[in-house]
C-alpha cells in the first residue's frame, strides 16, 4: 500500500512539473523557425535590450546580425541601452555597437522617438523587450513612440511578443487622464493592464490610440496561456532593469511603485528585495505587520523585518518594516497593497501620514504614475484606500471588454 502511494505521489509530482514547466517559444525563437521570412531582403532597426533573446540565451541582435537574408542596419536604445549598461535614468548616447559594429540611436536622451534622421533608410523597424506588464514601465512607451515614428515615415512594425509577467488576467488602476500622460503613462490604459507587448501594440493601433496607424506585424509566442505568470513559462529570465532583477521583482514592482516616487519610505530598492518591503527608522516592524494583516488582504501575507539599504532611501540606516509575501497571486490585488501600507502608516503614526511628509516636489511624479491627481487628493483627505478605491477600480470593467478583442492567447 505505501508503495502505491509513493508511485500515485510521485506522478502527480511529475504531472505537476510538466504543467508548470510548460516550453514557450518568444517570437524571436519563432521568427527563426519562420526563417526570418517577414524580414528576408529588408533593412531592419531593432530596438531591443539584453532581454531580446531566444531559448539559448542569444542576443536579438546577434541573431539578426548573422541572419543571412536580413541585413540588419540600425539599433535603438530605450532607456538602459541596448546592452543594459545604462543605469536607471540616465540618458544615453548615439554610440556604436562594439560587438557588431552597428550604429545604435538612443530613445533615451534627447528625444524618446526616433527621428527622420534615424529612420532613413529603414524599411522595417523590429521591436523585441521584456515588458513587465505594468504602464510605468518605459519600454511599452518607447514601443508606442516608435510605431508612431514608423507610421509617419511609411516603414513597417513588427513586435516579437514575450510573455507578461503578471499573466493575462489581472487589470488595475484607473486609466491614464489628460494632463497627467507622459513617458511613464503614454496610453489611456490601467496600471496593470493585463496583456502581452505585442496585444497592447494593436489594440494602440487599431483604437487610434497613436498619431496614426501603422503596418503592423506581431510575431506570435507558441505555448504561452493568459494564467501564465512569467515563472510558469519555462524560460529563462534577464533582468529587464538593474532593479527587476528576477521574475518576482516585476510581480513586486506594482505592489510598491507608485509610494516609491515620493521618496519618502524604502520600498527596498537599495536592498535585496526591490519592491517587496515598506520601511524607515520611525516604522515599528511588528505593529505594521500586525495592523496590515489584520486587514486580511486576500492572498497577501506581511512579514517584520529589518534592513540596512546599500543606497537609496534610507541608506546605511538601520530600518524597520513589512516584507509583502504573495500567498495566493491571482486573489491577491497588487497595486491595493501600497494604499493600504499608507493607511496603516497614518493609522500607528499619525504625524507621518504620507501627504504631511512627503516632498512636495514630487507630487507631480506621483501623479504621472497614478495617471490622476484624483488619486492623491481623495486619500490625503483621510489617508483612507476605500476613499479612492471605487476611482482606482471605475475604468477595468470597460478596459477588459475592450482589450479582450485584442487577445492573441487563451
């Protein structure tokens, strides 16, 4: 009998891992099964970074670099550059790719759309980066920035689709409003918004969300299901930022986020766990966890802790606070959790209510983020998430009916 078991226990645990360690194919592994057919006799630009690659980790550039019927002419840098060795916010230059010799432009520096300039001589602009699934993330934006480019001077698009690392299912935030788009909101979409790069790239286009529409191509994923978050793909995960070191992070980087603009808490950027933890010297660690999990957020968990960060907020300081542990991710709603850390802050230290401390330079910032003010003037009204949370929620029912047409995967 208990050899039976044994045999049934380790099938499960064998069915177990074949499902969730299911293969997905990118589009750039699929392109090069295709044989680079959509791109045979064109002169190709590539924005990508150190997360275009396919199953064997090689570049997205190398790879078109030494494809023999395409001639690949051009490179464009978002923000980090093309090889990831930018740092965060810090612009980039025109340079040449040392490995290939080829002209790279930057989409991070003086201007964040490719110019005539650039284009010329480009039949076919190639976009191939790991989106995290969250609209303050700058790639999708350099996407869109880039589609409208090559729509104003007649040269086609192809985006290489990657998974979202939240999967396809989740959708938060309020839409970006009028006044508050910029590169960290380019697109009157949610927070979360719940599809791949390359969905997003045509439901821009085919809702007139850009100047004008352009010929698109998207080079579908084989294998990939909207359940999937990135950690159930089979593949292998490049940091897609210094501070998204792995899959976990893009998970993370909604839970803190937006309260990371004012500064005004460690969010654990500077530390091991970026996004993960809440934490300042006046924070005590073990009542913070207590009163936020007395609120019983469904599938979140929130642990003491202590740290001392290696720089930013809070650096060489020894602080207190929460880690967040996602228990349960698809009950768990992500960007609620950093509103609620607010409330229980003003709750046990009422005098370092965020909205009486932060720095008001940086309300602005803040705003961009959340794609509103609205956000920030109802809670600092009673630094309380249910005041806001029917205005952060109003617009995901419409934006799925909407982006559900869009849908390139069950």
């Amino acid at each position: 009998m208990k050899i039976t078991k044994l045999i049934i226990t380790a099938a499960l645990m064998l069915v177990t891992f074949l499902i969730t360690a299911q293969d997905v194919d990118t589009g750039i592994d699929v392109l090069q099964e295709q044989k680079f057919k959509i791109l045979e006799g064109k002169r190709v630009g590539l924005i990508t970074n150190p997360t275009g690659f396919n199953s064997e980790l090689k570049s997205t550039i190398d790879i078109l670099h030494e494809a023999p019927n395409v001639k690949l002419v051009a490179l464009f840098g978002p923000e980090h550059g093309v090889r990831g060795d930018v740092h965060a916010g810090d612009k980039i230059e025109n340079m040449k790719d040392p490995k290939t010799g080829i002209p790279v432009f930057s989409l991070y520096g003086s201007t964040r759309k490719p110019t005539k300039e650039m284009l010329e001589g480009i039949d076919v602009l190639v976009y191939d980066i790991q989106d995290i699934g969250c609209r303050s993330f700058t790639y999708i934006s350099t996407m869109g920035l880039a589609m409208e480019a090559a729509a104003e001077y007649g040269i086609e698009f192809v985006v290489l689709d990657r998974p979202n690392p939240l999967g396809g299912n989740k959708v938060e935030g309020n839409l970006a409003e009028d006044g508050f788009l910029s590169f960290v909101s380019q697109f009157k979409i949610p927070y979360i918004y719940g599809l791949t790069c390359g969905e997003l790239a045509v439901m821009l286009n085919e809702e007139k969300m850009l100047s004008k529409k352009v010929k698109l191509n998207v080079v579908k994923m084989e294998g990939w299901k909207r359940s999937m978050t990135f950690d159930k793909t089979g593949l292998q995960w490049v940091p897609s930022s210094p501070h998204i070191p792995q899959p976990i992070s893009a998970i993370a980087y909604p839970i803190s986020g937006i309260l990371g603009e004012l500064g005004y808490i460690s969010i654990g950027v500077g530390y091991t766990i970026p996004f993960q933890i809440f934490a300042a010297e006046w924070i005590d660690a073990d009542a913070l966890a207590e009163r936020l999990n007395s609120y019983k957020l469904p599938g979140v968990h929130f642990r003491p802790l202590h740290i001392k960060p290696f720089y930013a907020v809070g650096v060489g300081k020894n602080l207190q606070g929460v880690q967040v542990h996602i228990m349960k991710y698809e009950k768990a709603a992500l960007t609620d959790i950093q509103f609620y850390v607010m409330q229980a802050l003003a709750e046990l230290h009422p005098e370092q209510a965020v909205f009486k401390n932060a720095n008001e330079k940086r309300y602005r910032m803040f705003d961009q983020v959340s794609g509103s003010d609205q956000i920030r003037l109802k809670f600092s009204e009673r630094h309380k998430f249910e005041d806001i949370k029917a205005y952060w929620y109003k617009d995901v029912e419409s934006f799925k009916a909407l982006s559900r047409k869009y849908y390139m995967y069950k």
